[in-house]
C-alpha cells in the first residue's frame, strides 16, 4: 500500500469537493483524489502557484468562469486559494481535454483504462503515451519504476522552471486510484434507485453525450450511431458510449 493513515484521512476531508465534482461534471471522485495526491499529495497549502491542483498556467478568471459556466456552476471563485473551485475546476479542465482530443466524456462509470489516458492528458503528455508517463502509470512495489524528466517551475522563483530527471518514488494516478477503491476510502456513493424511464420525452434529466460534453436530451427519439449504455447517477439518467467488453 502506499497511503499512510495521514493521507487516507486527507482524501477523506476533501471527499465532498471530489463527490460534488463527480456529480456535476462527471469525473469520478478517485481519478480527482488522485490527480490531488499526485499534485499536491492531498494538501490544502496554496502557497504554490497553481494551487492544491497546480494547474500550470495558473488558470485565469475567465478560464474560471467558462468551466463553471459549461456545467451550470456559478460560484467558483480563485482555484489559487479555495479548494472546491480547484477541484471543480480540474474536472473541467480534464473534460476539456477529453473534448480536445476526440474522446468521449468521462463519467462516474468510466474506465481505469480512460481514467489513465485523462491523467495523461491532464499532466505528462510529453512521454508520449499512458503507458510511459510516470504521472499516470508508475507503481514503484509492482515493478514499474519510472523516472521524470522534465520542467518545473522553481520553488524559490515560479517565473523561473528548473530541469528535472530523477526516479519517480510515487505512484501513479492509476495505482492511487486503484487503492483508493480497494480499500473503500471515498465509499461508491448512496446507492439511488432510478425512477422509470418509458421515453427520453418522458423524463428531461437524460443526458446524451453531445459536441460540448454531456447535454439534456427531450427528444422523442434519439438514435446513436454506436452502441451505448444506460445508466443512472446523481440524480440522472446518462448514456455513455459502450466498452469493448460491454458488447
């Protein structure tokens, strides 16, 4: 295991910001604890450019309040300095990404699998693949040992980045993750039973994915031109295109 006690408390005090996050924008809580752990191993200072998220560039207000805008959000305030605007903000940032790369948006049933390729996006696409990004894939006590090589910005100075190239002693997005969920720290969620679906007409929270991420669907009908699945999550019906191993 590589969280201590301190840290498996830590993830808990934020669970709200991160359950809240997966509710409305669609990221699930233990991608966003990860990305926290590996940015800032679950710290609230924001003495560092960046804050808790260390987006790099700072994000700015506009930035800010076009996240909060695309998903009906309309009391962020300065992701530098509170922490549920950061975490907000990095699950909009990471379905930007998502969007800018041709994938679909995640959603709280989404992948380890697409999980990975989002950490990837979100910090490490220098190394060119999930596959060889320390950020995303290292787990040091499974024999994956990585090294990061790269640019920082300087403690000492953040105008200033300073090279780095050394092992990477951490583990990885998908390793966090996967304790995370092995031991049950940010729980599934209250378990909601979905209210009948007889049509998309019928029941206007159904939400389809669309060109600007996941939108309300009222038509009668409404045909996809790939298989997908049904499901039900803070309070709404979703449809998400299907795995593989779903067919």
């Amino acid at each position: 295991m590589y969280l201590n006690a301190n840290m498996i408390a830590a993830a808990r005090k934020w669970a709200a910001f991160y359950i809240e996050a997966e509710r409305r924008v669609g990221v699930p809580r233990d991608l966003l604890a990860a990305l926290h752990y590996r940015e800032t191993a679950f710290g609230a200072s924001t003495g560092r450019v960046g804050g808790i998220l260390q987006f790099d560039p700072p994000l700015s207000s506009a930035r800010v309040r076009e996240y909060g805008a695309a998903y009906g959000i309309t009391d962020l305030t300065d992701p530098e300095r509170d922490p549920r605007t950061a975490v907000l903000c990095a699950a909009a940032f990471v379905q930007a990404k998502l969007k800018s790369a041709g994938r679909p948006a995640l959603t709280p049933l989404s992948s380890l699998a697409d999980c990975g390729y989002a950490a990837f996006l979100y910090n490490g696409t220098g190394y060119g693949s999930v596959a060889n990004s320390p950020y995303a894939s290292n787990d040091p006590q499974n024999g994956v040992q990585m090294r990061i090589r790269g640019t920082v910005p300087s403690l000492a100075n953040p105008a200033i980045r300073v090279r780095i190239d050394q092992p990477d002693t951490r583990p990885g997005v998908l390793a966090v993750m996967h304790e995370l969920r092995a031991r049950g720290v940010l729980g599934s969620g209250v378990p909601v039973v979905p209210p009948v679906l007889t049509a998309p007409s019928a029941f206007p929270g159904l939400m389809v994915p669309g060109p600007s991420g996941f939108e309300s669907a009222s038509q009668a009908q409404y045909t996809f031109p790939y298989p997908t699945v049904l499901g039900f999550s803070g309070g709404r019906w979703f449809v998400r295109p299907a795995r593989a191993d779903e067919l």
